[in-house]
C-alpha cells in the first residue's frame, strides 16, 4: 500500500510538473508570437509620413503621425481611404453623395492634433482592400509625386508585415521605415487575454501566410512563363 501511494505521489508530482512546463513554455511561446510581429526603427527624416488605414485601428495611427510630424521627422502626412465596393457604387449610381468630402473627418482630426491641413495629402484608394493592395495604390502615387523617404505609421502588430511588404515593392524607389503607434493598446506580452488582440494577432498571421502563397504562386507563374 506505501509503495503504491508513493507511486501515485510520484505520477502526480510529474504530471503537476509537466503542467508547469507547459503553461512556462506556452506562453514563452505567445509572447515570442506577439513580440515577432512587432518592429519599430528610430524615426529620422522622411520626406512623407504614410498613415495606414484599417478601421477603427487608424486613430491611434494618426496620433503617432502627428507626433512625428511635430517632432520634424516628416514634412507632410499622407492618408488613404474612399473604400468603395460594388455594393456601394451600386448605392451612388442612384444619386447617393456624401455629405462631405472622404478625408475631411480625418483631416480635422489631425488639425486637432496640430499638422496644419495643406500638410496633408490624400490618396483616393478605392480599390484597396488589404495592406498589398494599399500599398500598390498609395505607394504608386508617392512614386509619381517625387517622394524618396517616408515612414509608415501603423499598429504594432501591422508594422513588420507592412514594412516588408512596402519594401519588397519599393526598395529601390522608396526608402521606407515604419514607426509603431505609441497609443495602439497590442500588448504582445499579454494579447492572448484579450479577444479583440486575439482577432489581430490570429488575422496577421493568416495574413502572412496568404502573403507567402501567393508571392509562391507568382514565382511559380513566372517560371512557367
């Protein structure tokens, strides 16, 4: 009977053991997830401050161009927006109209945070519907307007997926950093705690992969070609 307690003590003080390990390593694991997404390069001088438009997310967005536009590390800001889908043009093709122009709330909002209006530059971007297609759209219209440098402001957990795309396009028209938005609330050392953070961190991942498959797909293309 003793060797048989002692051998249920001993089961159960590995299996406590191995619970321990695996909640340690787990969330080294998840905070390491959440740290990788996250890059922010020492801001210097940039000819334009890019602000990247997802949702409800681009307010903390614009707070952090403001900030460096005041700070001098860009002379103007540029914003996209205008989204339009089929449904909508369907919507304006009966005689809808906005009430005022796409950009207007945002540029008050950055008047408000001191970037003076003929600071900013808007982008039409009808089409974009993701960071690549953004990026082709809003990148394409730097290019053409003379821009050499710029800085992508965006989320934490946006800035290395961004970054790489806007560099693998533009490296060698466009000298792009990115600057993480200081008041993004991204904890990549507790995300997993919250379910909106949970949404954002399992979406960039997804999003990173369907990255990956279709720069595989292309090559793919042109090998065949």
């Amino acid at each position: 009977m003793s060797n048989r307690k002692n051998s249920l003590r001993y089961v159960g003080f590995i299996g406590l053991l191995a619970v321990i390990l695996l909640v340690i390593f787990s969330q080294r694991i998840l905070i390491a997830a959440g740290r990788w997404l996250v890059v922010s390069d020492a801001p210097t001088h940039s000819d334009a401050i890019v602000v990247l438009n997802t949702g409800v997310e681009i307010y903390p967005r614009l707070t952090q161009a403001a900030e460096l536009y005041k700070e001098g590390y860009g002379d103007k800001i540029i914003i996209n927006g205008n989204r339009k889908t089929g449904v909508l043009r369907d919507i304006e093709s009966r005689g809808f109209q906005r009430c005022c122009a796409w950009y207007e709330d945002i540029i008050r909002i950055l008047e408000l945070l001191g970037v003076p209006r003929d600071r900013v530059i808007p982008v039409s971007a009808e089409d974009a519907y993701d960071t690549v297609s953004e990026a082709e759209i809003v990148g394409k219209a730097i290019v053409e307007a003379g821009i050499a440098r710029v800085i992508l402001a965006t989320s934490k957990y946006h800035t290395r997926r961004a970054r790489f795309i806007w560099k693998r396009m533009y490296g060698n028209q466009i000298e792009v950093s990115a600057v993480a938005a200081a008041s993004d609330i991204y904890d990549p050392q507790g995300w997993w705690r919250e379910g909106e953070q949970v949404r954002w961190v399992l979406a960039e991942y997804g999003a990173w992969v369907y990255y990956g498959w279709k720069l595989l797909r292309t090559d793919k293309e042109i090998e065949s070609q």
